[in-house]
C-alpha cells in the first residue's frame, strides 16, 4: 500500500497541503542498486568534468531560486534572509568542491619506484592514489534545507570525488528536496553523466525511519552521512552495526559549543559581548548545531559588576526579541520540555522565560553555578533552541574546571582583552582535545565554507573526530586508498602514469615530485 | 592476586621456562593515566624530535638485536633469516616513519585569511592542521614478533605523530616484547620525551582477553590498532562498542588473497608460476595474512595442459619442502581442523595432505571447481597456515564470476601474459573494489615499507578500509583536524603562522600556498 505524508508548515501551525509519496522498500533498493551500477563508470569520469557537474548543479539551482525558496519558507519557517544566504551557501559549497577535485591533486599520488637489483629480493613498482569508495547515503537535516540536505554538502562532496549518492530527504521539506532533486537531476542529464549516481527517496510519519533503516543495511551501501540528533544518530548506528559487513558512519551530531567570557573582555565590552552572543543564539530559531549551548562567566574580582550589566543586557535583547516559528511542533514540545524540566532543577535560575502561549516560540535564558552545572547531567544535554545556560564561575580555577567538564563539542569559544591573556591560552589548550573548532573572539555560529574549516568533533559532537562535513577536507570521507603493484603503464590511472598526463603535483619516492 | 603465564617454544613444542608476570587492572589503567598525562607534552614535540626519537629507537633495537632475535626465534619457532629481516623492516619503518613527519609536512596545514570588508558578514581568520588525537591503544600480533608487535608499524607510525601508545604485547612472544620495549624506554629516557608515552603490558593464559578489554574501555583511549584474526577483531569492536564514548578501531583482519592465474601466463610459465606461489604460501609458515589463500586456474582451452603442469609442479615443491613449527599448539590444531573439515567437503580434492605426525607441519594443497566453491561458504574462511585452495575455473565467464565472489581482501593478484591482456584487464577493474593492492605478476606476499604502500582493504581484511597499517599513510590514523579561527597570530601552532618559521608547503586560500 502507497503511503503518503505532508509537510508541516511552521509559520501558519497545521499540516501543507502537498501530499508527498513515501519511498517503498523496493524504491530503496533500486536507488542503490542503480547507484551500484553507476558506481565504476562515475569513478572514471574526470575530475574536471566531475567539478562541471557540480558546477551546473549550482546554475541549475539558481535557476529555481524562487521557487525554492518560497518552498523551503513554507516548509521550515526559516526567514527569507537566512534561507536566501542558505542557497548561495549551498551554491557555494558546489563550485568550492568542484574546484577542490578539478585538478585532481586530491587524490595524493604517489609513487615508489622498481629496483631489480635490491637484495635479497628486487624492489617492486608500487604506487597508490585515493579512490572512490562507492555508493553513499547521505541523510537530509531539518535544520539546513538546503546546504544540509538534497544538494547539501555530504551529498556535493560524494558526488565530487566519484560516488554516487542515495539521499533520503528529511521529512520536514519534501518540497523543497523534490526541487533540489530536480535540478541534480537535470544537471546529471546535462553533463551527461551516468543514470543513478543520484538516487532520491522521500518518506514522512511512519514510513521515515523504516526508510532509513533500508537504506543504511542496503549491502551495496558503502558509507553513511548524518546531520541530526544524538539520538538520530545513535539509532542509526544501531541500525548499520546490525549490517554483516560494517560500514562507517559519518554522524554530525551536535554539540553545546561552550563560551567562555573573561573578565578583562566582559569589563571592557560587556554590552557588545551580550548583542554578538545573542544574534548568535537566537538566529534561525537557535536550531543550528553551533549556537552556543554553554556560556561561562568570569564572575569573579573586578569582574563581577560587568557581569551583571552583561546577563542585563542579554535579558533585554531576549525581551525585545520576536518571537519565531520551529521547524516542527516535535522540536518546539521537546525544547519547551527541556527548558521546563531544567527550570526545575535545584539552583537553576530562569532569567528570561518562555511565555509558552503561541506557536512561535521565544528565547530563554538560564543561569546557574558551576557547582550546579556539574551536579545535573541534564543541563549537559543539548537543547536546539534559541537559549543558553549561563553558567557563573567563581575563580579562574573554576573556569579551568569548567573547561575539563565540557564534552566533546563542535566548537569552543574564548572572548578575552588583553588582560586574560595567559587565561585564555590555558584555557584554549585545555578546550583542544574537547571541540574541532577554537575560535578567539566570536561566536560559534557562521561556518565558513572554504579550505580550512573544520566541522566535527570528539564525540558526541560526531561520531568520527577526524572527519569534517564542511569544508575542503568534507571529501576525505568518501576516498581509500587504492595501491597498484608491478602494473604496466598503460594499465594505471592517469594520476599514476610516468608521463603525469594530469600534471599533478605527486610524491615520487617519498619526496614532492 | 598476581598471575603469571609462560611464552611457548614452538620448535620444541613446550613451554619456555621464563616466567612473565600478567598486567593487573591497576597496571592497565595506570599505563593509561600516563599517556593521557604525557599526550599534551609529547604532542607539543617538535616533529623533527620526535623523528629523532623513533631513530634512537631503531638504533636501541640494533644494539640488542642478538638477544631480540635469539629470544624471537625461541617464541615464535621463525627462522633466523625470517627475523633477521623481520628486525630489519622494523627499524627501517621507525626511520621511515620518522622521515614522513620530520618536516612536520604531514599536518596538512591550511590558511584561509580574513576579509573584513566582505558582505553580509566580515570574513573570519580560519586556519587549520592535523593534531594528534591522544593516546593509542596497540595490539601486539602473533605472527609478526617485530615488525607488527611492541616498537611495529603501529607504534612507530602513533609515536612518529606525536601520540602515546599503550601497547597488549601478544601471549606467544612477551620476552621478545619486553626487549622492544626496553629499547624504546631507553631512547625515550636518551631523547628526552615525556614519562608516560610508551606504556607495556604483558598478559597471558585467562588474563590475555581481560586486559585487552580492559585496555580498550579505558575512557582514556582515543583509537585502537589490532593485526589478528577476525574473530578476535570482531570481539575486540564488540567490547570497544560498550565505551560510552565510542572510539575508532583500525582493525587489520587477514585475507583471502586471492591470485588468478591466466591461460596465457600458464602455458608461457607454470614451473615458474608453481615455484613463486608456493614460495609464497609456504614462507613463514604461511602464517603472513598476505598468504594466497586461493588460487583461481584458468582451467580451459589450450591452457589446460599447463594447469595439470603447474599443479604438478606445485605438489612437488610440496612434498620437497620441509615441515615447520607453527607459533602456537592452537595455530596448529585450528589449522588441522579447517584442513580436514574442508577436505570432507564434496567435491573437494585434496592434493598434497598434511601428515599431521608430527609438531611440526607441511604445506597443504586442496583443489575444487568454481561451483564448489560458491557452493561452501567454509570455502571462503582463512585458513593461517602453509596451505592454498586451487579453484579450476572453466571459462572466462567463470573466472569473473570468481573475481565477483571474492570477499575483500588485502590483495588480489592476477598473472597474466601478452595474450590474457583485456581479460586480465577486465578482471582488475572487476577486483579493484574488493581490495587495497592490486598486484600483476607477483604474490602478495612481501609487503613493501614506503610512501604508497596500502595494507588494508575491504571488510573482512580492515575494519577500516580508509586506513592502511603499513606505508605513509599509516600515520594518518591518529590525526585529527583541529581549527583555529581569530586566533592571535602568537597564538597559533608555529605551522600555522604568517612567518612559516617551519618552511611548509602549506594551502592558503584554496591554493597551494
């Protein structure tokens, strides 16, 4: 029997009128196996007409710029503003990654010659390079409807270096997958490349996680992308560790982003700190992976003072601050589930509540003390909305504790002047081995898509530490070495051949060839 | 209570008289405690020191190499001229090893400068390097007492990052271990490196299992590195399942290794064909998980006679050869198990049969059709130990169809002449996803140490088919990207910085820099 599903829509709080079909566990399995198929024939095509594809994809995205996004603002309730940035971000990442493959220089060629004459035995030609793994499945995130999802990231960093990808859209924008799809679709035809490197399953209600279930065990599935909930994502490695032969998971799975004020930063910016903060918290409803879960203050000498003016100024900006719509009527129940329960927990003070009486929901912020933050495991739990825990630490030696209590987090903040100099540095050595991000003076939110960024961390920031689902080195994921022993020359890929017909940049016996 | 075991001599089939003492719990969590307190420091070692340390190292291990190589001999029952070379590679990987990270070039670093003028939004400072992850759990291997053990590639290749290492010394050679561990100790105390970045356990009898698991659940432990069987990989990531904080397992299992002898490279050369496998299978007891496990006939057409004469050829190095001890009496009696259970399987032959009078052991030669094969799941089960199935294929149909059967594996190996051209073309492209080297013209055995070299491969051989243990990747299992943004540039690592006081070659803004 044909399930359907529809979308919800959070600005007007009832269900949208598209009825959206569900993917059947035989539509499952054809999407891999057509992917399967197109596996070897995309692996070979060149990385420059690779990069051409991911380029037409961000036209023909461009091409539907409003449609898309008046779907995408139908389906999450994001703001125009963030949704347009959303799609030249998405658009963005294409071109980046295409140029990150176009030359080829990713696949790390390299080479160790023959000697016949070593001894006791002669010296084989050995040579190696990065290559496709195979099909992906790539998970769309409610969040990001765009840069997230269909066309988002893991799926322009598989398609970039020769995988095909198997998306399952997430339910909360089917529409605006449906669109993203569309334009693959026809940036594939146009590029000619081969039918199936982009398979598509739609699912909602029921039928969601059953969907994603198949596609993680479907065996011609060779790794997995993830951008959601711990809890998401532990199923979902639940699910792929059932699977007879195991496969990674590369699960994002959001993090607290702790931020740490100090004194000489707060005493002589605590007005500015509180507005760049709460833009920060309060952007996108608070439902992004970096918004500052964890704020600790440098409450202490000649600190203290500041420190009040900086919780005022928060409690102001929260109080002048619209309400906003969430992506789903689940997300804003469990938030204001959270927040009730935690509000409820011995020394946590309510500083700016939520009036709980529309839709549309409000920021709230919290304090407590470190003795409190460290007595309630359930203030250490991630709350995607738009607030923070304000946590008051008594001492440096507090703030230091502080630090070695945060758990694996995508990000780690330190505001400081010059004064906390010697702080500061303390504490950003002891947040390194605790988030994939340090960042001086800012805020978590706003991640840069280029070369450097880096977008994971020690778990449960994500499940792999080493691996970055933004950012030039997003594609490592879907490579692994391939080693090529005593071939004839013509036999070898093109990144291998003594003529270097690629002009690649190679090792060549250890050294830059 | 302290419980104590005792290594076995092979070649006289009883146990040695020295008696080890096994690691407590406490012993366990401790070596644990002082990695994790040595990680920041030995972290911030310079990469040329730290090359230097694994240099003193192999220098260390030299000294002693009479009393390692009497002791190995004694545990392992391996041939002298075996361990001479086994030392030999293993203090070449230390300096090799040294050598990939002595310029610090593996850290990858990239810089990505501000704009403060861009719109909407200034753009940050982001930069970014590849860090030590922490310390790192090491299993010892049965097979390889130096190279895969205490100061082997896994040891060499985390210490070479900057990351400390716990090392399970394997049962079957705690003598040996502990003459490789004296000899790191000693260079670590000569060059300076922190307390605590090389720890040792020794366990045997009941107790072996215990500090495994206890070593792997250490919260402490960031990744583990095992060379073994697979089922014991499969226990090992069960128990590393249990942490709460899950950690990456770089799991090499062994392999089928599967080798295609083509019609045309028979009837050029089956004596010499015959001589090189069996070389191969034979050598160390075949107790190598690069051992040709199976091997696939082109059993048709004009080659036929050549595939009876190669078979021939191979029966008679068989019996020529003389029997040798295996490491362990289990080695032994599981071997002869698997042997006589698949020699009773239908349709099975078995050509060469092993006496099974004696400690000692001789090679063994089992031959079947392709459909008996596919037919026996038992078929495709390793078998550790001098031995090969012979799979006579009767076309070409056949052997793709064998090509598409095999399990991944470290290699696949096809042998082939100017007439096989395009089918052995066909069939590597047909393997390619099913292993981490490919090899023309040779056996998989002998495993180079340098640049390019790949010993991992599809599950069952890796558990982490992205990773290699042997060559110049094998470092890059204990790194992790860490990001810097806005940082002062006093601030950042010395690799990151504007002045490039290390000389890198470095990406900046997408280009190399």
């Amino acid at each position: 029997m044909t399930q359907v599903f529809r979308a919800w829509s959070p600005r007007h709080n009832r269900e949208l009128e598209t009825e959206h079909v569900c993917a059947s566990r035989s539509a499952v399995e054809e999407a891999c196996v057509r992917a399967t198929q197109a596996a070897p024939a995309y692996a070979r095509t060149g990385h420059a007409r690779r990069a051409e594809f991911l380029a037409r994809i961000a036209e023909e995205l461009g091409r539907d710029a409003a449609a898309i996004l008046e779907c995408a603002g139908a389906e999450t309730g994001l703001m125009p503003a963030r949704l347009e940035g959303e799609l030249a971000r998405t658009r963005n990442q294409l071109l980046f990654l295409g140029g990150v493959v176009r030359e080829g220089q990713h696949v790390d060629a390299r080479i160790d010659g023959a000697d016949p004459e070593r001894k006791p035995l002669p010296r084989p030609d050995v040579r190696s390079l990065l290559m496709p793994i195979g099909p992906v499945a790539v998970f769309g995130a409610s969040n990001f409807p765009l840069a997230f999802s269909t066309a988002g990231g893991d799926t322009a960093s598989a398609l970039a270096v020769g995988c095909p990808v198997v998306v399952k859209a997430h339910p909360l924008h089917p529409g605006t997958s449906l669109l993203a799809a569309a334009a693959i679709e026809r940036a594939r035809a146009h590029c000619g490349m081969p039918d199936g490197v982009f398979g598509h399953l739609l699912s909602g209600g029921e039928r969601a996680q059953a969907v994603g279930i198949e596609l993680v065990q479907d065996p011609r599935i060779e790794a997995v992308a993830f951008t959601g909930s711990l809890r998401g994502g532990l199923a979902l490695q639940q699910a792929i560790s059932a699977r007879a032969r195991p496969i990674p998971l590369f699960g994002e799975l959001g993090a607290l982003n702790p931020v740490f004020m100090l004194g000489g930063a707060l005493q002589e910016r605590a007005t500015a700190l509180a507005a760049q903060l709460f833009a920060s918290l309060h952007g996108s409803a608070g439902q992004l992976c970096t918004r500052p879960g964890l704020v600790f203050l440098a409450d202490y000498g000649s600190a203290r003072e500041a420190v009040q003016s900086f919780c005022a100024t928060l409690v102001q900006h929260a109080q002048a601050a619209a309400t906003q719509p969430m992506l789903s009527p689940q997300h804003r129940e469990q938030l204001r589930a959270q927040w009730s329960q935690r509000s409820r927990l011995p020394g946590v003070r309510v500083l700016r509540e939520e009036s709980g009486a529309t839709h549309e929901i409000g920021p709230v912020l919290e304090s407590c003390s470190l003795a409190t933050l460290l007595e309630q495991p359930a203030l250490l739990e991630e709350c995607f909305g738009p607030g923070t825990l304000l946590v008051h630490c008594s001492s440096e030696t507090e703030l230091l504790r502080a630090a070695v209590s945060c758990p694996g987090s995508l990000t780690a903040t330190v505001q400081r002047a010059p004064a906390d100099e010697a702080l500061a540095r303390t504490l950003l050595a002891t947040l390194l081995p605790r988030a994939g991000r340090l960042i001086v003076d800012g805020v978590p939110t706003g991640v840069e898509v280029n070369s450097s960024m880096q977008h994971g961390g020690p778990f449960p920031a994500s499940t792999r530490a080493d691996s970055t689902s933004v950012g030039g080195r997003a594609i490592q994921r879907w490579l692994r070495p391939v080693c090529f022993q005593n071939f004839p020359g013509e036999w070898l890929p093109e990144e291998l051949q003594d003529a270097n017909p690629l002009s690649l940049r190679r090792t060549v016996n250890g050294k830059p060839g």
